[in-house]
C-alpha cells in the first residue's frame, strides 16, 4: 500500500477532494456495421472512484510528494 495522496478539484473555484478506492473499469461491445454486422470488437476503460474533502494535512502532504 502507498502513502501517496491522490487529490482532485471540481470544476471552478472548488477546494480538493481525496480519492478514495479507485477502480479500473473496462466496458467491451461489438463494433457493428451500417448492415448490423459485427466487424470487431472495442474495449472502452475509465476510473471510477469515491471521493471526500481533503483535510488541510492531505493537502499539505500532496504538495510535498
């Protein structure tokens, strides 16, 4: 386990959040043509996470890391 500090910010003037329990998401489906055939096959991946705010201390270890 890491005692990295992973922080994001909202959109506009927002103060951050800590990430909590990322996890890797990969969605697949069929790639078709204009006649419904399926000609491949896509893989799509994101992040999903749960997030909280961060404390004055998170911060400040995020800025030192």
């Amino acid at each position: 386990m890491s005692n990295r500090v992973d922080l994001t910010w909202p959109d506009g003037p927002g103060r951050p959040f800590r990430i909590i329990n990322p996890e890797l998401v990969t969605y697949h489906a069929d790639v078709l043509d204009a006649a419904g055939k399926v000609i491949g096959r896509k893989s799509w991946s994101f992040t999903v996470a749960t997030v909280r705010p961060a404390s004055v201390a998170e911060v400040d270890a995020w800025w030192g890391q």
